[in-house]
C-alpha cells in the first residue's frame, strides 16, 4: 500500500512518538522494597554506604534547621531515577554524581532524575540540600521538641521526616554528623566525637559512627545539656548526656550503667559498638528509645516518684540490651521485630529476677494467660498485624514485648539453659552489624541445639493460638480476659521500645 507523504510524515512522527515514549524512564512514582507491614519504605537500585549530614541549628525548636545530606551509594541496578524517602523538609538542589540534578516530590519520595542514566555495579554520590522541619504532626516521629531543644526518635518510619535517605532497616550504612549551633548549647550525635570548631557565635561538632547503623537508630541531640564522660568495662568510653540542671539528680542512676553493661556481657559477649551512653530529654515522647550508641529516655522515668527502682533499672537494661539486639544485629524485615523487642525483654526480665528477686517465670505464666488474646488482636510474634496509617508505634504491640519473651522462654524449655545460652552468644556474634531474619534465627538455633526446630519455633512464632508450654503443661491462656487485656494494652504506648 502507498502513502502520500502527508501520511508518510504522520505515520513517521506517530512511530518516533511511540519510540520516544517507550525509551523514556517510567513516570516519577513512590517506591518501596516490598516490606509488608511499610511498603513505601526504602527503595530499589541501591545500596548505601554513607551518610554525611550537616544540620544548622539557629537556637530555636520551632524553626526548619537548614541543612545538607551526602549520600554514598553503589548502584544494584541501572537507574535512570533514583528515590529518596524524604518528607516534611523544603529541597533546594541536587546533585547526582557533581552533575545538577532534576527534582520532584511525589507522596513522601524525593525522586531525582540525573543527568544521565546510572549504570548497575557503580558508585552513586547524592548531594541535597534541604530543610529539616521539627514541627511535624504529633507523634508522627522525626525531630522530637525537648523544653530546650530538640532530639531524634526515627522509630520506626520517621528517618525520613529529618533527612533524604534509603529509609528501611535492611540498608545500614555508616554516618557522620555535622552540628552546628549556638556555642551555649551542646550537640551530640550517635557514635564518637571528633572534633569541635568554634566560629563567630557558633560551634561545629563532628560525631561519626564506627560501625553502620539503620536510619531509624539515628539521634542528633541539641540543648543545654551536660556530657558526663565514665570509663566502662574494659575501657570502654561512656558519655551521658542530661540536663545541666539536672546533673546531680540523675547520677545515681547514670552511674549503674557501667555495671549494666558487664552484666549483659556475661550473657551475651562483648558490647558491640564503641561507646555508649543514656541521653535525657525533657519530652514526654511516652517510650524510651535504643538510638545506638546513645539511647533516648525520657526525664520522668527518672525523677518520677511513682516509678519502682527495680522497674527503672530493668528498663535501663531494656534498652541497653537493643544495642546487641536491634542495633548490631539488625532485623531484615519489620516483621522480624520481635527479636528485637523479644530479647530486650527477655533480658529485662532475667534482670529483675538475679537483681530484685522478681520471678522470671510468673512474669512467663502471666504472658502465657495473655497470649491468645494478644495474638488475635495484634497477630503472631513474627506476623505482626500493620500499624493504622500515620501511627506507627501502633506496630509496638504487647505480644512483640512480654508474647516475643515468652517464645525466648518455650525456646529455652525446649532445648536447655545452656544450648538457649550458646544460641544467644552465637546469635550477636554470627550477625553484627549486619541484618538477619527469623528464619536465620530458626536456622542457627536448629544448628546449636543440633535438631530441627522449625516446626517448634514456626508453631510459637506464626501461630494462631499459643501451643502448650514445655515443662508447663498446665499452663492455659484465659482467652476472653486475654483479649480484653490485649485490646487494652493495644491503645496505650509501651513505655519502652
């Protein structure tokens, strides 16, 4: 058939079109890596190395702080967009690679388009300047508004809502942070200090991370505050971070974590990272908070009279115990939140007992009356039902604190106090600084205990309902009173997390 040139050039421009668009990169959309329980977290293409944020802090909580992120990547995959998590800041510029690149916002992604497409197997530089807004909704996560500053709780999905990032647990990266702000005012940021510029009316802090951390355990810290330095076991370098005027008050309390941490070394090994400390803010955030290196806790859980010494110390170690269990060995999914959750309980729990005579297993007899109902209302240990959309403490359920013990608890029935001990130790050691998965953790103790307990621990973790306890057979869960003080549990926020 012929064509008069008419049709011919419409015919030519139509196939050019249709070429043209099925070339060109996929509309800028939100992407996420596939987590179940936070399907736009994280993002595909890459992987990060580094974070390098510079945060201006002008002296007032109030107001957007300016800042800088840097980002250090290798490509996984050939991209011709890259995705950010990014919300509530303003972005400026970006740069891709030193090239300027194009920019836009599309739901809580920063979708960047760089000059030229980013081949698999590459490094990947991200400059992006932006704001980081402290005046988010309530709860919502992010920068958290102290009485004289500010401070970070990120958990579990609000990394994001400080600065651009690849905001998903299973991307661990190494961070440095730059602070600046007034000179009367002290910053402290997760890892080592190192180094301090004082200009003009302002000073710079360096803090850096010596081993790679989630973006949700990240803290930056700004106020009037104190840094108490103490040596811990074997050297190891100490710093609290408290209120000035609230120095003398918290040293008693500041001064057990020493004697903490040697505990936690005699049941798991040696603290995993090189330094830590407790930082105190006067927020009622309504948790305590395993920022590594430096967990968050708020100033009423120590100066609270209602609060029972044994029960402050048991979450001190709470918290302490995140560092080996959440914080170096890291989950690889959010579903895989009970072995963080579980074993700080877990060893919150032992604590109390060795310390305070408070018994390990009515406290286990007491969850498994609960359990049932815990499961129905939050889902199993290792399937956890999502959280309602903007609450994502709602994830910090009952049965992921005292219902994940408690399969620690069956564990150790099943297979022995020293093949459970052996499990633990082996546990931290085989994944630091790394990430892992409750199917690693069924594989590994199937390994120590030299039997498979896949069906044991899959029955425990996925369940419906509660099997029966070894050891215990006359154990039972009182269902409808489990329910109702599963339901209850439910609308409060656990006061540790």
């Amino acid at each position: 058939m012929l064509l008069t040139s008419r049709r011919l050039r419409a015919a030519m421009l139509a196939t050019a079109a249709a070429t043209l668009l099925a070339s060109a990169p996929p509309r800028p959309e939100p992407l996420g890596i596939g987590d179940p329980l936070f399907p736009h977290l994280g993002n595909p293409g890459y992987d990060v190395l580094s974070y390098d944020i510079a945060f201006v802090y002008g002296g007032s909580n109030t107001k957007p702080l300016q800042a800088i992120t840097k980002i250090a990547a290798r490509t996984t995959s050939r991209l011709e967009r890259i995705n950010l998590d990014f919300t509530h800041g303003s972005v400026k510029d970006v740069e891709v690679n030193g090239a300027e690149a194009a920019f836009t916002t599309v739901g809580e992604d920063l979708v960047l388009s760089p000059a030229r497409p980013v081949d698999a197997g590459r490094r990947l530089s991200i400059t992006v300047t932006h704001t980081s807004d402290p005046n988010g909704p309530k709860g919502a996560g992010g920068w958290v508004r102290t009485t004289d500053g500010l401070a970070m709780a990120n958990q579990a999905d609000a990394g994001h809502r400080v600065f651009p990032c690849n905001d998903h647990p299973a991307d661990k990266a190494l961070f440095t942070f730059r602070v600046t702000a007034p000179s009367n005012l002290t910053a402290v940021a997760n890892g080592l200090l190192k180094g301090r510029t004082a200009t003009g009316a302002n000073t710079t802090w360096l803090y850096r991370t010596s081993h790679p951390m989630a973006t949700e355990l990240a803290q930056v810290s700004i106020g009037p505050s104190t840094v108490i330095d103490r040596a811990g076991p074997h050297g190891l370098p100490l710093r609290d971070v408290v209120p000035t005027a609230d120095r003398t008050l918290l040293e008693p309390w500041l001064k057990r974590t020493p004697g903490h941490i040697e505990w936690m070394e005699s049941k798991v090994g040696r603290y995993p990272f090189e330094t830590y400390g407790v930082l105190v803010a006067g927020a009622d955030t309504g948790f305590e908070l395993e920022t590594q290196t430096l967990s968050l806790f708020e100033r009423s859980l120590f100066t609270s009279r209602d609060r029972e010494k044994w029960y402050v110390d048991s979450i001190m170690v709470h918290e302490l115990a995140h560092q080996w269990f959440g914080d170096s060995v890291t989950p690889r999914a959010w579903a895989d939140l009970w072995l963080n959750e579980g074993h700080a309980t877990w060893y919150e729990a032992v604590y109390a007992e060795e310390h305070d005579k408070k018994s390990l297993e009515q406290r286990m007899r007491l969850a498994y009356t609960r359990s049932d109902g815990w499961r129905e209302s939050g889902g199993p240990p290792a399937a956890p039902k999502p959280a309602a959309a903007g609450k994502q403490l709602g994830l910090f359920r009952p049965i992921v604190y005292n219902g994940s013990a408690l399969v620690l608890y069956a564990l150790r029935q099943e297979i022995g106090t020293s093949a459970f001990d052996l499990l633990e130790r082996t546990w931290v050691s085989r994944h630091r600084d790394a990430n892992a998965s409750t199917a690693d953790f069924i594989r590994l103790a199937s390994q120590v205990s030299g039997r498979d307990l896949s069906t044991f621990l899959k029955a425990w973790l996925y369940g419906a309902k509660t099997p029966s306890m070894p050891g215990h057979p006359d154990w039972r869960s009182d269902a409808p009173k489990a329910e109702r003080a599963g339901k209850k549990a439910e609308q409060k926020a656990e006061k540790r997390v």
